[in-house]
C-alpha cells in the first residue's frame, strides 16, 4: 500500500500519511501556519521581514513502504 509523505520549502516532513488527501490537508495547515507566522512577524518589523517574500512551496509525495 503507498504512503505519503510532504515535502515542504525543499525539505521532507517526518510525518508519513496514508493517503494523498491527508497529507495535502496537513500541507495545506503547515502552509497556513507559515503565512500567519510570516505574517507576524513583518507586522513586528516589517523592515526586516518582507511578507511578499513568503514562499510556500509544498509537494506530496508518494513513497513506497
């Protein structure tokens, strides 16, 4: 049976999921937690962290057991 696993700003997650939908939910909520922390962060001092320069890349991967 495949697994699953994320790959999020280039690095692999630890979690592994069973299916392609779980993991794209956790995606979505590490994605989500990233843009709110980005987003406090340039509230805070917005001279030295850009909230335009916020990337979110994610990509679901399929593993084998």
């Amino acid at each position: 049976m495949p697994k699953y696993k994320i790959l999020f700003d280039g690095e692999f997650e630890d979690e592994v999921f069973d299916s392609e939908e779980e993991a794209e939910d956790y995606a979505l909520y590490l994605s989500n937690c990233a843009k709110e922390g980005a987003e406090i962060l340039n509230l805070s001092n917005p001279g030295d962290y850009d909230y335009n320069d916020y990337d979110d890349d994610f990509e679901v991967i399929r593993v084998e057991d």
